[in-house]
C-alpha cells in the first residue's frame, strides 16, 4: 500500500479540452521530430550560407555599417578565395571557439562537486530544514539554482521535492510539479554562475564581433549576473504562491489504494523513442512502462536524510569556499593588487575577465573538502577520474560545437551576418520597434522557437549571429539580447513534448497518481507558464526602464 491520489472524473467540457491539447501537442510533437539532429541543422546551415554567401558575392553586394563610412563587400565561399579560408581556418574555427574551453573547464570543476555528492547533499540539506509554510518558497528557489547541476537538477530535485511535501503532510504532487516547473522556467537564473552562462556567453562573443560596435562590448560570464539574480529570486516567490494559492488546493486528497497501477495506467498514447522518434501503440506502451520503472528506482533512491557525515562534509566545503573567497576579494580590493585591471579598476579587470578559471578553483575546493571528509574521494586520483568522466559526458556538445563554430567562422568571414543584422536594424527601426518593445517581440519567438529545438545552445547559436549585432545597431548591448534569449528559452521549457524530461516526470507523477495522463500534468505546469514569462519580462523590464547594468560592467544601452 502507498499513497496515491485518485483523481475527479473529469466533466465533458475538461475532457473536450484535454483532446483540442493533445492534439496540439501531438502537432508540436511531429513537427518537433521532423527536425535534423541540431549537428545536421547546422550543416544544412553552412551548405544554404555558402551558396548565399556566393550568389551574393556574384552579385557585387555590399554593406555599410551605420556609423561606419567603411564599405564591406560579401565574399563568397564556393570561390578561389573562399576555399582557401575556408582550408586555412577550419581548425581555428573549432578550437578558436570560446565556449569550447570555457564550458569544458566549467564541466570539470561541477563535476568534482557533483560526483563527490556536495551538490545533491546541498539540496536535501537545504530542503530538509524548510519550515511547512515555505517549503514550496524554498523548493522552488532550490530549483532556480539547479542550473549548476546541469540536466542531474531534473533528475534529482524534483523526486526529493515530493518526498519533502510528503514529510511535512502536504500534497507530494505539488512538490513534485513545482520543482520541475522552477527548475525548467529557472535554468537560465540563478546566484551561482554555471557552466550554461559559459556557454551562453562564448556564443555571444563571436556574434557581438560581426559589426564593429561589438568590439569593446563586454562579454564575460557575469553579463546577466544581477538580472538572473533578481530573476531567480521573484520566480521562487511566484513559483511558491503558485503552488500554494493555486496548485495544491486544486490537488485531489490521497487516498489509500493498492500500489499496482491499474491496467494501462502505464501506457501514453504517444511518447517518443530512443532515437527521438514518435513511438505509437505498443512502442508507445513500452517506452511509457521502461520511463516508469526507471522513475520509481530513481523516485525511490533519493532521501531528503542528512548524515552526520554528509552535514560535517558540507560545513567544512563551506568554510573552505568562503575562505578562498575571502582570499580573492581581498587580493580584488587591495590597491595596487595584480587582480585590479588598469589604473586600478575593478570592473575592467583580471577578476572578472578570468571568472572562469576562478570558478573552476572554488567548485574543485569545496567538492575536495567535501569528498575528503564524507570518504567519496578516498585517493588523489579520484580528482582527475571525476574530472575525465564529466568531459567524456560532454562528447556530443563537442560535435555540435565543431558545426557551429564553422557556421559563425562563415557569418563573420563572409559578411553575410552584417548583411542581415543591417537589414533587420532597418525593418526594426521603420517599423518603430527599436527599444523594449523590440526585445519583447524577440523574447516571443524565441518562446515559440524553443517548443521545438528545446537545446538552448543550439537555438542560441542560430539566432544570436544575426540578433545579437542587430540590436548593438539599434544601440542595445549583448548583454540584453543574450538576457532576453535566456527569458524565451526558459518559458516553455517545461511544457514542451520535446523536453525528454517531461515523460520522466510523468512517471514520477504516476507513481502517487496512476491515472495520470500527460494532459494531466501539462495542465497542471500550464499554471506557471504565463505567470513565469511575465515575471521575467517584469524583471527585464525594470533593468531596461531604470537603466540598471545587467551584470559587472554590462549596461543596457551601447555606448
């Protein structure tokens, strides 16, 4: 026997509603799976960019950067010159990327504290402690951190969550919906800076370079640090409202029920494949009962328990972060330091153009200490094991990042990118739509975009060669464009058929509901979307109204 929940038999018109949103998930589902893997997008990119770039350069086209009197005429790919480039730079291009090193780094040292359990004990820690009326604040502002754990953040907070509400005699399925819903909305905020504001910035970088007002533009991982700051905060306080006020009074009360799911309660009527393919009927049963199975194990592994072990582990990692921490502010302030940039700034300086490899010590400290004390590590090899284990996860976004590279290498050298970022800077400005307005109308169809290409690198690093030097010729710093992007790539994360994550979830949910279908649980995220979107956008809005910089040194406006 456990707990679960059986649910109210719905009326005519819920169940004329639940048909017209599978339907459209269903749509979404299809189209979703009719798009290349993102490796062959980006190949089809640079095949359509090398012949437009050629018809172009037949064509003699040219173009003036506003502000500049220095004319750039369109070369060509498929010619003489283009194949020698392309030849001389196809190595550069791929290890000459910024994100490459930076988020390969960035993986190392989250996986030292990862794999020594620092980050999940940090979690069930910070659950645990949570007083009855603000578990749901403190369950959602937990997942606005999740980020730092990468995908592991889906797995891990959510499960706990529901074992915390159930703890504490409040509903486990509110916990469990809120924690994916915030960890979804909230992956692009947060306090700690992970190895997503790595990737998100080395993309950025290179697109900021296509015209010549990106130059001096900032671009260091801390560009959006205040406003995902700002922004993590108030979506753990909506969040938690949410689930409160809203969610769990709509919750149906557990009842006690046999644990076995009824006949066909495991099945969906459509989940995709392992291959990313729609699987219907019985591969769609299949794949629905494996997905269920393996969220009762993971469901049934986790503990929101801290040892003495674990609790002295996480005392002493901190003592130990704070005091690197504290070595670093002070070399930082002290006049005359080598960490002060030139004529002793502290924007402008080493501190925060080698955030990075200062990040990269802090995460390798605390996850030693804690390892060393709780007996994970247990000898000096354990380090570089971890290390080499969380780069081997990262083989795929290798490949990926080989294909982009060389498409951005292409945008840049061909000019082709400064032809369309003009070209949208003008339809923007005739159209008047050259300030927030503009940035909320980008936020719209990233919003769509990511239902779905639901990877935030790949979605990025298509649009930002033409978006991001757009808006720097409407006087916008890349900064606010890469904010924005993060809004429109976090909001429609969780409801997506696209996020493999979602299925998952729904077998957790399952296991305290066996009726549960996914227009169940959509409908139930559904809550937070709008509400989650216009917090955001809030946020945004006030950083924009008041002039406020995103992050260290990066301001609204371009100078």
């Amino acid at each position: 026997m456990q707990d679960t929940l059986v649910p109210p038999s719905p009326s005519p018109s819920q169940r004329r509603g639940a048909r017209l949103l599978d339907r459209v998930l269903v749509g979404i589902e299809r189209a979703g799976n009719r798009l290349p893997h993102p490796f062959f997008l980006f190949l089809f990119l640079f095949v359509l960019l090398a012949v437009i770039s050629t018809v172009l350069a037949a064509c003699d086209a040219k173009v003036t950067v506003p502000g500049s009197d220095d004319t750039l005429k369109i070369k060509g790919l498929l010619t003489g010159e283009g194949l020698r480039w392309l030849l001389e730079n196809l190595i550069p291009n791929f290890t000459g990327f910024p994100p490459l090193g930076t988020v390969l780094l960035m993986m190392m040292a989250v996986g030292v504290a990862e794999r020594a359990g620092l980050l999940e004990a940090l979690v069930r820690a910070t659950i645990a402690r949570a007083p009855r009326g603000a578990l749901p604040y403190v369950v959602a502002f937990v997942s606005c951190q999740g980020h730092v754990m990468s995908d592991i953040a889906i797995l891990v907070i959510p499960p706990l969550a529901a074992l915390a509400f159930k703890s504490a005699g409040r509903n486990p399925i509110a916990g469990l919906i809120c924690a994916f819903a915030t960890v979804c909305a909230g992956y692009a905020a947060g306090f700690i800076v992970g190895s997503l504001d790595a990737l998100y910035v080395g993309i950025t970088e290179p697109a900021a370079a296509v015209v010549p007002a990106g130059a001096d533009a900032p671009t260091h991982v801390l560009i959006n640090w205040f406003f995902t700051a700002a922004a993590s905060a108030l979506l753990a306080l909506v969040g938690g409202l949410l689930t409160t006020r809203v969610l769990e009074p709509r919750l149906p009360q557990p009842v006690e029920v046999p644990a076995e799911p009824p006949a066909g309660a495991a099945a969906e009527g459509e989940a995709p494949g392992r291959d990313g393919e729609a699987a219907t009927g019985a591969a769609g049963e299949a794949a629905a009962t494996a997905r269920g199975a393996e969220a009762e194990q993971a469901a049934g592994a986790v503990s929101t328990a801290i040892s003495p072990v674990e609790r002295r582990g996480l005392l002493l990692s901190g003592l130990a972060f704070l005091l690197y921490a504290a070595v670093v502010v002070v070399g930082w302030l002290i006049p005359g330091s080598p960490l002060r940039g030139e004529g002793g700034a502290l924007v402008n300086s080493p501190v925060l153009t080698g955030i990075v490899p200062l990040l990269f010590v802090a995460f390798v400290i605390a996850g030693c200490v804690y390892g060393a004390t709780t007996r994970s590590f247990t000898k000096a090899e354990d380090v570089p094991r971890t290390m080499a284990e969380s780069v081997t996860n990262m083989s795929s976004y290798i490949v990926l990042i080989f294909a982009i590279s060389q498409v951005i290498g292409v945008f840049n050298w061909s000019g082709v990118g400064t032809l369309l970022a003009v070209k949208c800077a003008s339809l923007l400005e005739d159209a008047g739509l050259t300030g927030f307005l503009g940035i909320v109308l980008f936020v719209l169809v990233v919003t769509v975009l990511n239902l779905f290409i639901t990877s935030g690198s790949a979605l990025w690093a298509l649009m930002a060669p033409v978006f991001v030097p757009t808006f720097l010729l409407l006087g916008l710093e890349p900064a606010l464009t890469q904010a924005a992007f993060r809004i429109g790539d976090s909001a429609t994360q969780m409801i997506t058929p696209m996020n493999p994550y979602l299925f998952l979830t729904l077998a957790l949910l399952r296991r305290y509901e066996p009726q549960a279908q996914l227009g169940t649980l959509l409908s139930r995220l559904a809550i937070y979307v709008v509400p989650f979107l216009i917090t955001w956008l809030a946020v945004l809005g006030v950083f924009y109204g008041l002039d406020l910089p995103l992050g260290p040194g990066s301001d609204i406006h371009a100078p």
